[in-house]
C-alpha cells in the first residue's frame, strides 16, 4: 500500500539539516508571569514612597514579612499543591484547629515541647488523610479537601468557640523576641520562620526528585506514572506538607497574638490561593515558582499597607484590588500560555 | 540472524476483561539486534499484548521470561527496571519540563540529594548526539514538534538501558523525513543489540525497517515469520483470515461508478475560499452523487480545506453556494441545516464520547439536529441504531456497549453511523481510515462507494493515494496549503500522475 506520508520527497533533506530546521527560539515564557508581578510591586512601592511620607523607611518592608508571616507559610504549602495541579480549602480550618488545640494544650499544662511536635504532626495526618482519599479513592481535590475544612473547622468550633488565652512562658517568650536588624528596624521569629520556609520549599522544588515530580504531575499526571514516577506517593505528600504548613502557619498565630481561637485563619486558602495565582503559579499545575508566591503575599501585604497609609480607605478596598488584580493576572496567564503554545 | 537465546519470552499468555477474552494463549518471542513487528487487525489484541508488557494490565494466565528468568511486571516502574521500555503513539512526556529533564526525571544524576543539572545537560545532550539529534537540551519540550518529542521519548527508553523497546505506533503522526530518521535511530539501536516491538499500520513501513514479524487474530496467535518470507498480501491475508476478494470487489465497483456524475447538479460551490494561515483561496464544486478526493502531504492543507465547508472555522475570503444559493457558513450549525456533515480526522478528541454507549454515540448528532426538546423515542433509536450496527457491521453488535471499549475501526464507524442517520446530502470524511485494520478499512471503502450510488456527495479524505484513487471520481490536489489541481479520474490518472503534482506542484 503507498502512503503518501512515507513516500520519500526530494526536498527535504536529511538529519541533521531536519534539526536545525526544528530548532526555533522561543523565549522561556514560564519566568513572564512571575517578571510580571515583580514589575508590580516596584510600582506598587514607588507609588507608595511618591504618595505617602515614612513609606521609604526600611521597617515598611521589614513588617511586610513580620504581618503576612503566617499567609506566607500557608501559601508555600498551597504553591506544591497547586504545581501538581490540585488545591487545598482546608488550610484555613487546619490553621483555626491549630491554634485553638495549642492553647488548649498549653493551658491544660501540657509541656510546651510536646505541644509544638503534637500539633504540627496533626496539621500533617489531616493533609495524608485528604492526599489518600484523593489518590486512592480519585476525589477530586476541591471535594475532599472541602471536606477536610468542614471538618477541622468543627473540630475547632467543638474544642472551644471562645478566645483561649496562652500564658506559657516558652509561648510568650518566643512572642515578646525581638530581633534587631538594623537601628530601628526589628522584626520577630515568625517573620525569620516564615522566610525560612520559602528558601526551603524553592530547594526542594528545583533541586531535590521530589520537587520535579512535583512539576511533572502538575505538567501531565498520566505521563508521570507511564515514565514510572510515584505519582501517588508525591501526590500525598504534597498533600501532607500544605497540612504541615498549615499547622505551622497556626502554631506562628497562636504565638504572635499568645492565644487560640477557632476562628482564627478563616478564609485564610483563599488568601492563600490568591497569592500563589498573583505570584504566576499556574492554577492547572506544572508551571510556577515559590518565589512567584512570595512576591504575590508581598503584593497583597503590601495593598493593605497603601491602604492603612491613605488612612480615609476602607480595609474592605483591599479586597477589591486583590480581586480587580487576581482577573488581571489569571487573564495574563492565559494569554501567555495560549501564546506558548 | 543466528539461533540465539530470546531476550523475551512470553508463552500462553492470557488476559480476560469482562465479557471478552482479549488474549487467549498467546505466544511471543523477541531475540536481542532485531526489529519485531506485532501485526493484526485492530482489536486483534496487539494493545493488550502491549500493555501487559508495560506493566498496565496484569496477565491473568501464562509466562513472561526476560533474559530466561520469569518476571512479574506489576507496574510501569517495574516493567522499566526489568528493562522493557515504551514509546507511545500518544507521545508520554511531560511538556512543561525541559527536554533534558524529560530524559532523566526519575533517574536525575544528584549528589547528597540534589540534582546536578549541569551534569544532567551534559548527558542529555550526549545521548541525543548519538541520535544524531542536536537540541536545546534547557528548552521546554513543548517548544519541539511532535516528532522530536517522539526522539526525546525514545532518547528516555534507551537511557534505561532498555533490552527491549517497544514502539507503539510511533510513525502515525511523522512525515516522510521524521520517519527516515526514526528508522536511522531504530537500525542504530539494533546493532547495538536492542531488541524492538515494532508497531505499525503502514505496511511499507513494516517492511522497510522489521526483520521478523507475529501476526495476531482475535486475541490469539496466528503465525510467526521472517519478513523476507511473506509477501505483502500474504501477510494481510493471515491477518484478516480472508482472501482480499473483499477489496478486488470494490476495485471493480468504483471502477464502473466512475464513469456517471456528468449530468449530476453540484451540491455545493466553493468561490475562492480561505483562510489567511491555514489555506489558500480555492474553487471546489461537488456534485450529488459525486466522491471527491482530496490528496496531498500530511500537512498540506486537507483538513483545513474541509473545515471551512463544514464552517468549523470560519473563511476570511470567498463564499459557499448550496444549490446555487449563497449560504452564510458562520458555523457548523448552519452547516448541519443543509445537511453537510463532518466525520472529524481526530475520532478521540473531537468525535467519539467514550463514556456512552454505541447507541447514544450514534444518536447524538439527530438528536442535535431535532433539537433536544423532541426527544427520540427509545424504540425509533433502537430500531436505527440495529439498523447500522448491521449494514456497517459494528463489533461487538452490542448498542449499549461504551464506545471506548471498541477497536478503533468499529468507533470510526461509529462516528460515521453517528453522520449518516442524519442523511446528509454532503458527507465530508477526514481520514476515515487511518490506524484502523485492512479489514474495516476496505468497508468503509465500500461504504462510502455504496453512498455515492444512492447519490450522496461525499468529499473524502485521506493520506493514502491510493485509497483516494480507487474511490473518486474527481481528485483535489493540495500543496503547501493550496489546492494546487483539480484532475478528473480517467484511467490514466494513477499514483505516479499525483505524486508529480505533489511533488512539484505543477498546475495544468
């Protein structure tokens, strides 16, 4: 039988001059989104020094890290998430049950040594949990983590539905630490913590298998297991670490404020999803960095700082900035990526 | 080659799915330095032979032996570190990694846990020398063609230190070059002592590049040769388990069809249609009655050319007459009104809901077309889905089946049924026939000869010229996105006449 696509045509030649002929530059668009958001928080930043007298002292910047600490470190846990193309509602809920569980503990005198590990491996069991029933039971991951927030949230509310003071000396020392950086500019553990945690996850994520796993389940899960990846154990261990970071991000609440409630956090995945999305990480999975969210945090923190600056703006405008932004960028993204292709 | 021992051995291998035995002691051998076709029609088994090598399915009864030992390949991973690597048709990779990542993800070169991405470059770039491929090794891997993702994936199976590489299909997406170069890397793994399953529909292929071959049938083994024994209809003969009278039949059929159509009123009329970037301005006049080929390059425009008479994209330039009147083509729905139908290229993607049954694949587009407000009662869709199950002899004749389940050729029916219940006064095929068995393809040949009889116009399209010929009555011929020739198909018009026009793109 001939085929016309395997009869050979003069014209084109051999190997080597087929390669050359294949190989077209095409500038990385995975670095456009996250240049993008940088560009924005230089502007951001300017406007703010041009508008607003103080806005150029270095403490602006510093408190951005200190007040957005918790945000931060739930958002490094969401960004391994969302890279493989899932999501996770229920740090919020993990957050809330965190802090109102540690201050529990702590004010039923359990040692504050027992109390740190107690809650963080907690956070973690209701991240494997919901990483299980998504990879063995195939929910989708808007779905059991959804549930997992109902739950934690519950579990909270039934713990205590009132504030619970902290009074451990470990809590409140922690609490009370300063740390000079420079005449006049201090900021706390929380904020070192929290910086600690991206440098982390960005090692993790470039250099280590579990990190490019990651972005390979993000680019296309069937592939990944065909090329004989662990797709579910890197599935449920991604999930596992947002519910670390979320119990983490709890524990620095519970010390920056010395107290538990089952309220604390709400809402908190969506600040977090926002970031990851502001910060160019795609919400598809595969593409993104964990610098991207930070430079998304920063840019909301920093919304909120212009905002307390203007002083006559009600808080609620940050919201809509964040909103007016999120559909700017999810649009951007999709032109980038559709240009990509 | 000498009498070596088997790098693979499978003996009586049996695999079960509900209600069908896809394989029934099958027997398979593969031997170090050769090029191995699996042949056989499509549901013939050759998928699951496949897969239970590859880790996806488990055997449910006999022996796998690799090297002479007896292995249990319980996953993807497993069925890699025993050494079996696979190179899909689809191509498996992960396009947002880079090209070098792409090769080693998994089995990255670290040091104390880190990767060592210089080192990882490095070797990257050395194996895809030795395939005589020079890549950017840090690009993503969705800035190549498919073709060199093709590369890129064998690159990844041969890096394994695969004894065994199997390639699914790979040619079915490849031009004439790409394939030239993929049978360079396969002669140059072959000496190296790799041992290669080769899969593919095109025949020329399998001979160009196997030494021997196993032909499958109904889940079971049929035969075992060296290439140099068979011929080319022998093999066809063996895998469809009939004389190709079947085919002669046709030849003689269309042959006599031919010769009508002249009085016939056109259907529709093309005036300089196009489309900036996919195809040229172009006049085309089907007439009822009337099978019009379009031939040309992979490529070279065909598919685009039919879209726009279906108004799947929408024409920049020129008009559609139908029945001498201008229609306003702004999409499929208005190509549907005049009864034009499309049976897509892409089957999977575009044509075929594998999740519902047979029967409702083949409703779908009657239903649309009535409106979903009018339902079709039970009994009228049973009646019309028996029907063509019949008259295109859908396997297994089973309406309530879920389409994914059938072979490729039966889902192409499928979707033809799908078009032809909506009596279609234009049916546009696109590549009806490819990657689907000698077999199916030769009744859907006849098919379409038997609807241009009833007078149904029919604008077909196809990579195989030879297809094209014996069906048409007038031949469109497209290069580099142009219709570059109109030929009526006298008796001196054949494959030769056409490759010319093809190649030099001369216009008489």
């Amino acid at each position: 039988m001939t085929t016309m696509d395997m009869t050979p045509v003069t014209k084109d030649g051999g190997g080597p001059e087929l390669n050359k002929r294949r190989r077209v530059y095409k500038p990385n668009t995975k670095y456009i989104p996250i240049l993008a958001t940088l560009f924005l928080l230089v502007v951001m930043y300017s406007t703010g020094v041009a508008n607003y007298r103080n806005f150029d002292d270095p403490s602006v910047i510093v408190n951005l890290f200190r007040d957005n600490a918790v945000l931060l470190v739930v958002a490094v846990g969401m960004t391994f998430v969302i890279l493989t193309g899932g999501i996770d509602l229920s740090v919020g809920a993990v957050i809330s049950l965190t802090t109102i569980l540690t201050a529990t503990l702590l004010k039923a005198d359990w040692p504050p040594l027992v109390v740190l590990p107690a809650v963080l491996l907690l956070g973690a069991l209701i991240g494997a949990g919901q990483g299980a029933v998504i990879h063995f039971f195939k929910v989708e991951p808007f779905i059991a983590t959804l549930a997992g927030l109902f739950l934690a949230r519950g579990a909270a509310l039934t713990i205590n539905d009132e504030s619970v003071p902290i009074r451990d000396d470990m809590w409140r020392e922690i609490s009370d630490f300063r740390i000079v950086l420079a005449d006049g500019v201090v900021t706390k553990p929380i904020a070192i913590i929290a910086i600690l945690s991206v440098l982390a996850a960005a090692a993790v994520l470039a250099w280590t298998r579990f990190g490019r796993n990651v972005y390979a389940i993000g680019g296309n899960a069937d592939s990944a297991l065909l090329m004989g990846l662990p797709v579910g154990r890197t599935r449920i261990a991604v999930y596992t670490l947002s519910g670390f970071c979320a119990a983490l991000g709890g524990v620095l609440f519970s010390i920056n404020s010395t107290s538990g409630w089952a309220l604390q956090g709400n809402g908190m995945e969506l600040d977090a999803i926002a970031a990851c999305v502001i910060g160019g990480v795609l919400l598809t999975g595969g593409s993104g960095f964990v610098w991207g969210t930070l430079l998304g945090v920063l840019v909301t923190g920093l919304i909120r700082t212009i905002i307390n600056f203007q002083g006559d703006l009600n808080a609620a405008w940050s919201r809509i900035i964040i909103g007016v932004l999120l559909f700017a960028f999810i649009v951007m993204q999709r032109l980038v990526t559709r240009k990509a292709k | 080659m000498g009498e070596q021992s088997p790098v693979l051995e499978m003996t009586g291998i049996r695999k079960v799915f509900p209600g069908v035995v896809a394989l029934d002691g099958v027997d398979f051998r593969l031997f170090p330095g050769e090029v191995h076709a699996l042949m056989g029609e499509n549901g013939a088994g050759k998928s699951t032979l496949i897969k239970t090598l590859t880790g996806v399915y488990e055997i449910d009864g006999g022996e796998i032996r690799l090297g002479g030992e007896p292995v249990r390949i319980s996953g993807p991973l497993a069925a890699q570190q025993a050494g079996v690597s696979t190179v899909y048709q689809e191509v498996n990779l992960c396009t947002n990694l880079s090209v070098a990542e792409n090769i080693f993800i998994g089995r990255e070169p670290r040091r104390f846990g880190k990767i060592q991405w210089g080192k990882m470059r490095q070797r990257a770039a050395e194996l895809l020398a030795r395939l005589d491929l020079d890549l950017d090794v840090s690009a993503p891997l969705s800035s190549y063609s498919l073709a060199i993702q093709q590369m890129v994936a064998i690159a990844r199976a041969i890096d394994i230190d695969a004894r065994v590489l199997i390639l699914d299909e790979p040619t079915s997406s490849l031009d004439t070059a790409e394939v030239a170069q993929l049978f360079r890397v396969m002669r140059r793994l072959k000496e190296s002592g790799v041992a290669i399953l080769f899969v593919s529909h095109f025949l020329d292929q399998i001979y160009e590049v196997s030494d021997r071959l196993t032909i499958l049938r109904n889940g079971q083994l049929i035969s075992e040769h060296r290439v140099d024994e068979l011929t080319q209809v022998q093999l066809v003969e063996k895998m469809i388990g009939k004389e190709l009278a079947a085919l002669e039949d046709l030849e003689d059929k269309a042959q006599s069809n031919r010769e009508r159509s002249a009085e016939a009123k056109p259907v529709l009329e093309a005036k300089g249609l196009g489309r900036t970037g996919a195809i040229a301005p172009y006049d085309l006049t089907i007439h009822e009655g009337e099978v019009v080929g379009l031939a040309g390059l992979l490529g070279s425009g065909r598919t685009e050319l039919a879209r726009l008479l279906f108004g799947a994209d929408r024409a920049d330039t020129g008009e559609v007459l139908v029945d001498g009147k201008r229609i306003n083509l702004r999409d499929p729905q208005v190509a549907m009104k005049h009864r034009i139908a499309f049976s897509s290229e892409n089957r999977r993607a575009e044509g075929i809901i594998g999740d519902l049954s047979v029967r409702e694949n083949i409703i779908l587009a009657l239903q649309a077309s009535r409106g979903w407000t009018r339902p079709i009662p039970r009994k009228k869709q049973d009646e019309i889905v028996d029907k063509y199950i019949k008259a295109l002899q859908i396997r297994p004749a089973d309406p309530e089946r879920p389409v994914r389940n059938l072979s490729g050729g039966n889902q192409q029916k499928v979707l033809l049924a799908r078009w032809l219940i909506t009596e279609p006064r234009l049916l546009i095929i696109d590549e009806p026939t490819r990657g689907i068995d000698v077999g199916a393809k030769a009744e859907i040949q006849r098919l379409v000869a038997e609807l241009s009889d009833g007078g149904m116009a029919v604008l077909f399209v196809s990579a195989e010229l030879e297809e094209v010929l014996r069906l048409s009555h007038k031949i469109a011929v497209l290069r580099d996105r142009r219709l570059v020739e109109e030929l009526e198909n006298t008796a001196d018009v054949d494959a030769d006449r056409i490759m010319q026009t093809i190649a030099s793109g001369a216009t008489s």
